[in-house]
C-alpha cells in the first residue's frame, strides 16, 4: 500500500480560497483594470506602460508560485502571503509591480538581453528543424495509409455482367 503524505495546513485562508483571491485580485480585477486602460487610452500606448510592467511581473510570480507551492508551503501564513503580494503588485498606493520590475526584472533581462535571444533564435531553429523533419514523416505516413486504403477499396466493374 501507498501511504499518502499530506501536508499540514497552517493557513488561515486554505488553499481552495487562496486560488480563488489569487485569481481574482491577481488576474480578473488587473485585467478589468487593463481593459479600461486600453479603452480610454487607445491613442496613447505609453500610458498602458504600467500595465505591460504589472503582466511581466505577474508572469514571472505564476511561475515562482508554482515552485513555491511545492517547496515553501509549509511557511506559516504562505496563502496570505500570495494574496497579499498580488495585491501589492496592482495597487495605486504601493505600484508593486513597477518598484520590482524597475529594481530586479529590467535590470536583469537588460543584462542577460542578448544570451536570452540567441538562446531562443537557437531554440527556433532547432525546434523549426524538428518540425519539418516530422512533418515531413507524417505526410509520408498519411499518404502511404491513404494509399493503401484506396488499394483496398473493390473497384467498380464498369462493363455491366458478362
């Protein structure tokens, strides 16, 4: 028998109801927010900066989340910590998202710029080369069948009986 490990709650908030604030103060409200934004500001892009910065930044926290979540769990007050950090990252008095883009993300991919995007022309090549190598495998094996298949079908006598 396998025995299941479950993990101890500390949380006041519960995992269930954490996903769901997380989702709506993270995800659903912001992009209200935004959709506002691009509609009263259709003509200026440099006032939807903002926004731009917040969903790079929230990207970045879904991903370190999901890390977390498997690591750091157990950390007393870990599900009021995410609800209260994303948050911090939308909200007008604080602008979260700006003062950790412009400290830590920016200065970071600025760095890195250039290796990120010969990593990802490398990955495209690689990635393009593989697919066109498949297809071109997968057009022969559809075609084989097909041909096959029409081999297999009883022609039709046209002459009438004899």
């Amino acid at each position: 028998k396998r025995r299941r490990v479950t993990r101890p709650t500390y949380d006041m908030l519960g995992d269930y109801l954490t996903a769901l604030l997380v989702a709506v103060l993270g995800y659903i409200y912001p992009v209200y927010l935004c959709f506002k934004a691009l509609e009263k500001h259709k003509r200026k892009p440099e006032a939807l900066r903002g926004w731009c910065i917040y969903w790079v930044v929230i990207a970045l926290y879904t991903v370190g989340a999901q890390i977390g979540d498997r690591f750091i769990f157990w950390l007393p007050m870990y599900c009021e910590a995410k609800v209260a950090f994303v948050t911090y990252l939308w909200h007008p008095r604080t602008q979260g998202a700006l003062y950790i883009y412009e400290t830590f993300v920016s200065p970071f991919l600025a760095k890195h710029e250039p290796d990120i995007d010969r990593h990802i022309d490398e990955t495209r090549a690689s990635v393009g080369d593989v697919v066109v190598r498949n297809s071109r495998g997968a057009v022969d094996f559809v075609r084989n069948k097909m041909t096959n298949l029409l081999m297999s079908v009883p022609q039709a006598n046209g002459g009438g009986s004899t």
